[in-house]
C-alpha cells in the first residue's frame, strides 16, 4: 500500500531546523520565498499534504503558514490555497550579477537559418498525435542507437525519391545535427588513421574547428565558377563538400568535378563527406541530385530538417557506407541527441506526404524573398552584384574592393546582424579575398523583410 505522503498534494523541499518544529518550517519556508526559491505567485501544498510529507502534525504546517501570511510573506484564499505572496524578492549579497546576453539585432540577415514563423504547428502537431497513437510501448525505450526504425525508413524512402540517393534503412543514422554527425566521423576517420581532411577555401568554420578538435588536420581545395576543384593533395584521407550548394558562395560543383571527386575517393580508398546544405531550396530548376548517388560506397551523405522545418527539432541524418556504419553505430553508443517522439513525428511528417508539402510552399516564399532582395539591391546599390542566388537561403553581395568591412560597421548601426564573406574564408586559402557580404533572407519574418531590407540598402556602397 502505498505511504500517504507519495499520493498527497505537491512536491515541496524543505529542511525544517531549529529549536522547534513550527519556528523551523517557518523559517526554512520564509528562507526559500526571500532568497527567490519559491517565486511569487507559486501553489504551497495543502497544510495536509506538507503533513503528510514531513511527517509532523497538520496544526503545526498550518500556524507556520498563518505566521507568513501575517508577515506578507504568503497569501491565502478560499478556493485557491496558499500561495508565495507577490512582493520584490532580494537576493542575498554574495550573489553575484548575471551577465546581460548580447543585444539582439533588429533584422538578422546572418545565414543557416529558416524563417521560425513559419514552422507548420498545425500540421506537426497532427502528425505528433497520429505517431504517437501508433507508436508501440518499446518505442519509448533506449531503443537503437542509429534512431527509431520508422524514421530511418522513411528517410530512406524520401531521400531516393527526392534527393537521388540510394539509401538502405540499416545504413541510415539519425543524429542531432551536421556538426554532430561531423563529429562521430572526425572520432572515426582519426581512429583509422586519417590525419588530413580537404575542405572548400570558404565554408563554415564551426565544421573546420570540430575537425581540428579531432585531431585532423583541414587542407582548403581551391574554388571557382565551377565549384570546388578536386585535386586534392597526396595524404589526405577525406573530402568535406557542400556539392548542391556551396556554402556560401553559392555554386553547384560541375558534374565533371563530381565524378572527380568519387573517382578520387574510389582510386585511393578515401570518404567523400557530402553536407546536403540547401539541397532542397532550388529556384532556378529541379534540385541537383545527391553525389552519394554516383558512388553509395565512397559518399557519406549529411542531412538535415534545419533549415526546412527548424533547428531547433536537433533532428538529421547520415547515409553511410557499409563498412562505416558499424564504427559509426559504435561510437556513438547509447547516446542519443533528438528524442523519440520528435524522430516518430518526422517520420509521420515524411510519409503522409505533408514535409513535401511544406517544402514546397517554402520554396515559393523564399523565392519571393529572393527576388525582392535582388530588386531593391540593383534599384539602390547598381555598383553590386548578387550572386550564388540559384538556390538557399542567402545571397553573395559583390562589393567594390576594399569595402566589405565598412559595409559590415555600417550594418551594425542600422541594427543588421550580417556576415562579410571573410568570416569564412580558411585561415590557409591561397586567392585573393574577395570583398562581400553574405546575406541571408531565411531568418526575417513576412513582416519584417521589407523594413530589413531597406535597412540593407543604406549600408551598401
């Protein structure tokens, strides 16, 4: 039979201690409501229940509670029981002030993120009821390390439909992100020995660094028009590329360098990691195939649900060959970033047809915002070219030599959060600098696009 105090009232900690049991509870509750424990406007248990749980007399809860209410420190009403009374709290003197965030800025142009207004509530939480109606009781277990069976099949499935790949459930890996899955791989190429990773001359920093803390080296391969030249140096074990839509510049890597690169990796025995990045925002005609679909044995295929439904879900993806998805299963281990729930929905979300849907009708908004941003750039600022505008969610803006960080101090007065192209640039790339601004046009919300970029347009030369 179970204790009455494990079925009464609310869960409340308190150390009654002093010469007596009133005087005590009294001023280990006056304690926690002073110094911000209990906060203003919280629900006391009943004077039974603290009882109950504390194993004292009920007369003795409830004249503590009527000490407090004379004092100010507690209200109490019929009907609403005993709550912490609404009064400044002040906290105690040696506790030590809290640093104050970063101001936000006004409009945020900085790239890699999807307009959060837009995220399909509705339609996600019709999808979390029906998967979790469906789902069986084991579901809510440990279960796999690689991720639920049901998304993992439907990623298979989506992903040969929509992106080319080939992809076989029992080689897919559900992660918490790109960085994450770029981790387990840095851990598992260092572990075969691999010390040298080629990456693009601009590209993010945060997937350099990760790289490093693994113990690989990053070699920066050059770019032009083209896209990514593959000539990679003698060494080097692997190759990280944004093949679809080269962040940020914006190209997508010539079919002749496509089948370079697999013929390099298949020749020397090395991994293509191919980041999908902004594979399935193409404006200009059908999406670009995945590389992985050339050669499934050399191709590691990254991605994400970020930047088409939001980041925060931490939900994406990783097609492996087969002799990596063992080592990678292993590393990992038990440990699992996106939950359960999330990876049943996504995977509803893909099969009922309503992802394709979404994408679709975001497509459409962003190319709105595309071609509103390259209109408002020639009719302010003609001296500057728009460019890598075929796909994404950002844009290159071209500037005249030398200008790039005026336009960056600039965008800070008029309250723009924006990136110079240098930001990502390896700290070893050979050509020239180029001077320009990577705008994105995921982040604004419909509202607030014009208004950015008007602010935009008074900082360009």
């Amino acid at each position: 039979m179970a204790k009455p105090w494990a079925t009464l009232g609310i869960d409340l900690h308190l150390e009654p201690a002093g010469p007596g049991l009133r005087r005590g509870l009294t001023d280990a509750l006056r304690e926690a409501v002073r110094t911000g424990r209990l906060t203003p406007g919280t629900r006391l248990p009943s004077s039974r229940a603290l009882a109950a749980d504390l194993g004292i007399a009920r007369n003795t809860v409830a004249d503590a509670y009527a000490d407090l209410v004379a004092e100010g420190w507690l209200t109490a009403r019929q009907g609403s029981g005993t709550r912490v009374a609404d009064r400044a709290v002040v906290p105690p003197a040696d506790t030590a002030p809290r640093p104050r965030p970063p101001a936000r800025p006004a409009h945020d142009l900085r790239p890699g993120s999807p307009d959060l207004a837009s995220f399909p509530r509705a339609e996600w939480l019709r999808a979390a009821r029906r998967a979790l109606t469906a789902a069986p009781n084991e579901a809510l277990g440990y279960g796999d390390p690689r991720g639920r069976p049901e998304l993992r099949g439907a990623l298979a499935d989506y992903l040969a439909r929509a992106r080319g790949v080939r992809a076989d459930p029992e080689r897919v890996l559900v992660c918490g992100g790109v960085a994450h899955g770029l981790t387990l791989l840095a851990a598992v190429l260092r572990a075969r020995g691999v010390h040298t990773v080629a990456v693009e001359s601009y590209g993010l920093h945060v997937h350099r660094d990760l790289l490093a803390a693994a113990g690989l080296r990053t070699v920066p391969l050059p770019l032009d028009a083209q896209g990514t030249d593959p000539d990679v140096p003698p060494g080097t074990g692997a190759v990280l590329l944004t093949p679809a839509h080269q962040f940020p510049l914006g190209m997508t890597l010539h079919p002749d360098r496509r089948a370079a690169v697999v013929d390099w990796a298949r020749r020397t025995g090395g991994l293509v990691l191919e980041d999908d990045y902004d594979g399935e925002f193409r404006y200009d005609r059908q999406p670009v195939g995945a590389l992985q679909g050339l050669d499934p044995d050399r191709v590691v295929h990254l991605g994400t649900a970020s930047k088409s439904l939001a980041p925060g879900l931490r939900l994406a993806w990783m097609v492996l060959p087969p002799g990596l998805a063992d080592d990678l299963t292993a590393t990992r281990g038990g440990m699992d970033t996106s939950g359960v729930l999330d990876q049943l929905t996504l995977a509803e979300f893909l099969t009922s047809g309503a992802y394709d849907r979404h994408v679709r009708s975001a497509r459409l908004r962003y190319r709105r915002r595309r071609d509103a941003l390259v209109a408002h750039v020639a009719a302010h600022a003609p001296e500057v070219r728009v460019t890598g505008i075929a796909a994404g969610l950002h844009a290159v803006l071209r500037l005249p030599p030398g200008t790039e960080q005026s336009v960056v101090r600039a965008a800070a007065w008029q309250g723009l959060g924006l990136h110079g192209l240098s930001v990502f640039r390896h700290p070893d790339a050979t050509a020239d600098p180029v001077d320009a601004v990577v705008v994105g046009y995921g982040t604004p919300p419909d509202h607030a696009w014009a208004g950015a970029l008007e602010a935009l347009c008074r900082t360009l030369p």
